[in-house]
C-alpha cells in the first residue's frame, strides 16, 4: 500500500484538489472516502464530479442509497451509512465494474462488495478549518494518480 497526505485550508481546496483528482480518473475507478460528518466528504466529491464534466448540483445520496449523473463518464455517488450491519447488495458490483467512475462514501460498511483496487480517502479535520486528506493507493495504477494528484 501506498500513502500520501494533503492538507487543505478551505472548502474551496478540497473542492480543487477533487477536482484534480477527477480529470485524472477513468471509467472502473473506484474511490471510497471515510471521515467524521462534516470533514469535506461531499465537497471532494462535489469536485471529483467537476473533473469530470458533471454540471448537476451533486449533493449527498443519503436517502437513496446512490445518485448517478452524467459527465464525460457516468459518475456514481454512493452513501452507504444506512447499510451499516445490512446485508443489502444494491448491484454493487454493476456499478464497481460498469463503465463510470464511483465514489463511496462510509465504504467500510461495504468492505465485502468492493472491488480489490481502490483509492481510499480519509479526511480529518485538521488545525482551525484545515482538513488532513490521507490517499492510500493499494495499486500502481493509483500511485500514479496519488503521485500525479499531489506533485
């Protein structure tokens, strides 16, 4: 595995640091983020979609489960909080594989549905409204966006 952090010192940098990171994705990429409510979960998210030519309003699927929109590639939201202690399956796997790029929020309630390569985020709140973001790369191929991300 392969770590990397970047600190961000407003809603608007992590919103462009997802930004970044979704013009470097491709369909099949898969990304799961972690962190307390509030830490910058969707607003990453919200830049990821950015990147990737989404124009909606991208806001959290908290109530549904999954919100698909439509970019340069199909762009998939998931919250998953709800499933926690659930068995649920909601075709993970169409999404996992398909040909759009999808974010999950609270992943590790899903662990047994995700696919093995994954570029998992956590952020923390850091120092006053600074946010620590922590890449770990279990893949070259994530690497080398982890590293082209945060040159």
């Amino acid at each position: 595995m392969y770590k990397k952090e970047v600190i961000t010192y407003s809603p608007e940098e992590t919103l462009e640091l997802g930004v970044k990171l979704g013009s470097l994705l491709r369909p099949g990429n898969v990304i799961t983020l972690e962190g307390e409510l509030g830490a910058g979960k969707t607003t990453l998210t919200k830049g990821i979609a950015k990147g990737i030519g989404v124009d909606d309003n991208i806001k959290s699927p908290t109530f549904t489960i999954v919100k698909e929109y439509k970019g340069k590639y199909p762009f998939y939201h998931m919250d998953v909080y709800r499933l926690e202690d659930s068995d649920e399956d909601i075709g993970f796997l169409e999404y996992f594989h398909g040909d759009g790029i999808t974010v999950v929020e609270w992943a590790s309630f899903i662990t047994d549905y995700l696919p093995d390569e994954t570029l998992d985020i956590q952020i923390d709140y850091g120092e006053d409204e600074s946010r620590v973001i922590k890449f770990t790369a279990n893949s070259d191929y994530y690497k080398e966006i982890v590293d082209e991300l945060t040159s």
